[in-house]
C-alpha cells in the first residue's frame, strides 16, 4: 500500500483504481451537486477573519491536540478551542 491519504486517512490502492474505474465509467452530470463559489460557511452567519499570533509552544500544543482529537486542519481546531473557551455550542 502507498502513502497516499484522505482526510488524514491512508488510502489503499485498491479504493484508487475502484474510484479510478467508476471515473472511466463516466458520471451522469444531473447527479452530480452544483458547484458553489467561495468557501464552505462555517457557523450561523458570514464568518470574520481574525487574524493571530500565537508563539511556537502554543502553536505546538494547538497541534498536538487537534491530532489528538483528530482534528486535521488548523482553521477548525482554533474555532473548536474558542468555542469551548467561550461555552458556545
């Protein structure tokens, strides 16, 4: 198996050449979903970007626990951090 990954997953040669077949297959394209401009919203509203500096020890134990809790993207742990720092849902 190689070390290609999904989402953090490994991923086996074997689920590439079945995604690859169902690829040569072809799609029906009405099945397919509607693409969308932008980025994904996260939360109830339009998001703000607020920028931060954190030091490297911080920054480390950030990581640490997101990879703990399988957390594999660096926007989505912070947000998960404040959100349980400020009790909102």
């Amino acid at each position: 198996m190689s070390e290609h990954l999904l989402h953090g997953k490994p991923v086996t040669d074997e689920q590439i050449q079945a995604w690859a077949d169902e690829a040569e297959a072809g799609y029906d394209l009405e099945k397919l979903p509607k693409p969308r401009r932008g980025r994904p919203p996260v939360g109830d509203g339009p998001g703000s970007v607020i920028p931060v500096r954190l030091d490297a020890a911080t920054l480390a134990a950030l990581n640490a626990r997101a990879e703990s809790e399988g957390i594999t993207n660096r926007s989505d742990a912070i947000r998960a951090a404040v959100r349980e720092w400020a009790h909102v849902a």
